[in-house]
C-alpha cells in the first residue's frame, strides 16, 4: 500500500518535472522555478564552479607577486652587476621568493620549464607538461602568451598554472646569442643546461600554483 503511494506520488513528481522542463524550453519566465529543481550534483558543481574563480584569482595574485619581486630583482642586479653576478637571482632568489610567497598565501608556488637549466629544480611533471604542452598549442595558433592559464581541480587539489612568456631581459641568460662570460658560467654550474635559445615571447615556461583543499 505504501509502496504503490510512493510509485504514484514519484509518477506524479516525474511528469511534473518533466511538463515544467518542457514549459520552460517554451517559457523562459518560469526558468527560476527550472533552477529550484536543480539536483544536488548540479547544485555542488556550482558552487565549485564560484570557489575555482576566486582560488583562481587567488592564484594569480600570488603569481604576479612572485613575477613582479622576481623580474625587479633581477633587473636591478643586471644593473649593478651583470648578467653573470645576476644568475644568482634566478638560482637562489626566485626559491626564496616563491616560498615567501607561498608561507604567506597558504599556497604552494614554483615555475616549471620543458626546457629546464636546473634538472633539480622546476621539472614539470605529467599533469605540468600536459599544461605547457597545450600553452604552446594554443600560443602557435595565435593566443597571447601572456594571457594563457590554466585551472583545474582534481581530487581535493586545486591546480593553476599561469604562461611566463620571455621578455627582453630574459634572453641575456636564456637567449640565442649569449655573452662569452655568460655562456662560460653556464656550462661550470649547468652542464647540462637546456633553457637556451629562446626568443622574446617564447614560452619560458609557466608559474605553478597547487593548493591542498582540505586542511
Ligand atoms: C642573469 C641570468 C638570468 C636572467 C637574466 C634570467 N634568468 Fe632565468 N634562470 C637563470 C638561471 C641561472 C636559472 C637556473 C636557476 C636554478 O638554478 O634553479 C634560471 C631558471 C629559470 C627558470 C626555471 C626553470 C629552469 O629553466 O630551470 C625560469 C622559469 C626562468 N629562469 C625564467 C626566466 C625569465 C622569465 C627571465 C626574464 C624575466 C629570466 N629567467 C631571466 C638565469 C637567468
């Protein structure tokens, strides 16, 4: 008895949706009562939805940070001394700045390369390589380098990675026709450096945010 009132009360609500899910497709006024019935999945993916754009923009704020600090830097100790007294900034400097960066924002950052210079530091992994794979994709079908990124959410991990195009003061240490001083310093502390060779609004590679969404 009980049984069958529930069949007959689920028949009921079925068709109901239904006929509402066709008089919307007539009637666009009735779209917010269409929203109301949103399931549960729908609802979650929503409001995931809302919580990947301000991570999003927390991300970016933190990468900016880091860029900004990082190309100051190095452009003041190429100033000062050159672009082999500058190296250090890129070796030591860009870890230092990427972790204060990090501690502060709750976050972790890094920059990850397909060609690397440092093979300890800054590999990208799969997920990092599929990514960059497709900036040079969509930056050789003509999108802004500097406009690519990418966000996503797997698991409870939340993953963004923004394009680092190359800029003019990039190619005294990763362009195609370095100084001898920099050339001979490269090869004693990276023998087996691959981040050369690059031209102004390449790909250097991109700044990588992951953030741990339970905590
Ligand atoms: C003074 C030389 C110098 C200049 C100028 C320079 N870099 Fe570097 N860069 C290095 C060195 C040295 C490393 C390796 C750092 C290490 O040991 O981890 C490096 C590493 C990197 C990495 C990490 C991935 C890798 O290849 O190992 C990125 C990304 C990078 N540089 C981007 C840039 C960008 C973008 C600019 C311009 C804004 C720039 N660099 C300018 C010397 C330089």
């Amino acid at each position: 008895m009980n049984k069958s009132l529930l069949m007959i009360g689920l028949a009921v609500l079925l068709s109901a949706c239904g006929e509402k899910t066709e008089k919307v497709a007539e009637a666009p006024a009735e779209a917010p009562k269409a929203a109301e019935q949103a399931t549960a999945p729908a609802q979650q993916a929503a409001a995931l939805a809302v919580d990947k754009a301000v991570l999003a923009e927390e991300a970016k704020a933190a990468v900016q940070a880091l860029g900004s600090t990082l190309k100051g830097e190095l452009e003041a100790a190429m100033k000062a001394g050159g672009p082999v007294e500058a190296m250090g900034i890129c070796h030591t400097k860009a870890p230092e700045i990427a972790k204060a960066v990090s501690t502060e924002k709750g976050l972790q950052v890094s920059r990850v390369s397909l060609k690397n210079r440092n093979p300890d530091m800054g590999v990208a992994n799969e997920w990092q390589t599929k990514v960059l794979n497709d900036f040079e994709t969509k930056k050789a079908a003509g999108e802004d380098p500097a406009t690519l990124v990418h966000a996503e959410v797997v698991g409870s991990e939340f993953r963004f990675m923004k394009a680092i195009p190359t800029a003019a003061v990039c190619l005294n240490c990763h362009g195609t026709d370095l100084s001898p001083a920099v050339t001979a310093k490269l090869s004693e502390l990276y023998p087996n450096d691959k981040a050369v060779g690059y031209k102004e609004g390449d790909l250097r590679g991109a700044f990588v945010v992951v953030k741990n969404l339970v905590q």
